[in-house]
C-alpha cells in the first residue's frame, strides 16, 4: 500500500515537474532571443507556480537587468542570493544593478577581527552547514566504531583523535546553523520599489519626512507590525518610517 502510494505521488509530481523544466528551457529561449519581457513573465510564471530556485531568481534578475527595471531585478538577484550565498555570477551582476541606484549608502565599517569570522559564517547555507553537521557526525559514528573494534593501541589512539574532533566539527557546524536560523527569522530584509520615498520620523503620513529613498535601495525591516508603516534601518545606521507600499520583501 505505501508503494502504492508514492507511485501515485510521483505520478502527479513528475509531469508538473517535467512542465516546469520545459517551461523553464522555454523562458531562456526568449531570453536568448533578447525577448526580455516575454523571458521576465514565462520566469515569473514559473515562480507563481511555487516553484524556487536560485538560478530561476537570477535569469529573472537578468531579464529585469535588461529591461532596465532596477527594483525587480536588485529583489530577484537578492532572492538568489538568499538561496545560493557566495555565488560569484550573483554577487558580481548584484553589484553592477546596484551602480544603478540613485541612493549611495556607506556601511558602517566593522572589525577586522570579525570579518574572517563573517566570511566562514556566509560559506555556506543553512541547509548547507546542515548537511556538513550530518556529515561530521557520520565521521563521528565511523571512528568510535573504529575505536571500539580496534585492539591496537596506537590505531585507537587515532580513531579517538579523529573521532574528538569530528564531534567538535559537528558541534561547531550545528551551532552556526542554529544561528544561520535564527538570523533568517529575525533578519528580514526588503527592497523600495517606489520611484521615490519619504522616509518618515513616526509612522503618520504628517510626521516630518526625514530624508527619502529611491527604488532598488536594500533596507532591513525592524518593526513590520504597523498595518500601513514598517519601521526600517539602513545600512549605515538611520533609521526610519516608510510606507509598505513601496517595499517588497525579499
């Protein structure tokens, strides 16, 4: 009965699956052809179908690149990035759509100390170092066998070497996915999409506008809970009102 059963699963999935991948091959057809509108709507189609990945995120980004909508592109490159962190073709085609963004925003400069830190924290996903943390624990498992069955004392020696440090590999790997978590839960970013918009003092359409921002500008969203204004912080430190309609999350 349960073979059955995933017979049936698998019946209905892979034609859908099939129907997206040509659907997909379709969408690059257009795209080589330099029909970008029609590329950027048989992608988006593509995504309405709750269908992701990074790569259908980044030929979206490009068509939108194309078309010179810099909003929907910087949004699609940055959702790529979301799911392929260290990806050079994103990163490098996120750089120059953000040349084109009226607003230059300086970061606020960090330590030395933390960058080599930042870097090994951003290698991988979350899923990535999730994968890496079963890995290492599977190690773990083959060496304390290993140690176990082993009478000689110097190979013993050596599988408990090698076992200490996969279960320290493992508890490091487990804790950066932890944190990777809790990041992705109370980091939420977006992108303006307004042509332009004024960044208020307090969430009320007369508070004093206290400076404004152009569409394509990345912000983080700090406070959400108000049904028309969310609360943002830029990267080098101001914060403000906007409106949410001119956001769209990444």
């Amino acid at each position: 009965m349960r073979f059955l059963i995933i017979l049936l699963a698998l019946a209905f999935t892979l034609p859908a699956h099939v129907q997206n991948l040509e659907s997909f091959e379709k969408a690059n057809t257009y795209y080589l052809s330099e029909n970008y509108s029609e590329a950027a709507e048989a992608y988006e189609a593509i995504l309405a179908s709750r269908l992701h990945s990074a790569e259908l995120y980044f030929n979206l980004g490009n068509s939108y690149y194309k078309l010179n909508k810099i909003a929907p592109c910087i949004l699609n490159y940055e959702k790529a990035l979301v799911l392929s962190p260290n990806n050079e073709r994103i990163l490098n085609n996120l750089s120059f759509a953000k040349k084109m963004t009226v607003d230059k925003i300086e970061t606020v400069p960090e330590l030395n100390i933390f960058k080599p830190l930042k870097k090994i924290f951003h290698f991988f996903s979350l899923t990535g170092w999730a994968i890496i943390s079963i890995v290492f624990i599977c190690l773990f498992i083959t060496f304390f066998i290993a140690y176990y069955l082993e009478p000689k004392a110097a190979k013993k020696r050596l599988f408990f070497i090698l076992g200490f440090f996969s279960i320290c590999l493992t508890i490091g790997c487990f804790l950066i996915a932890h944190k990777k978590e809790e990041v992705k839960k109370n980091l939420k970013y977006a992108v303006v999409f307004s042509q332009e918009s004024a960044i208020k003092l307090e969430p009320e359409l007369k508070s004093e506008s206290i400076f404004y921002l152009h569409e394509g500008t990345k912000v983080m969203l700090i406070d959400s809970s108000n049904a028309y204004w969310t609360k943002i912080k830029l990267q080098d430190g101001r914060v403000g009102w906007i409106s949410n309609g001119s956001l769209k999350k990444i």
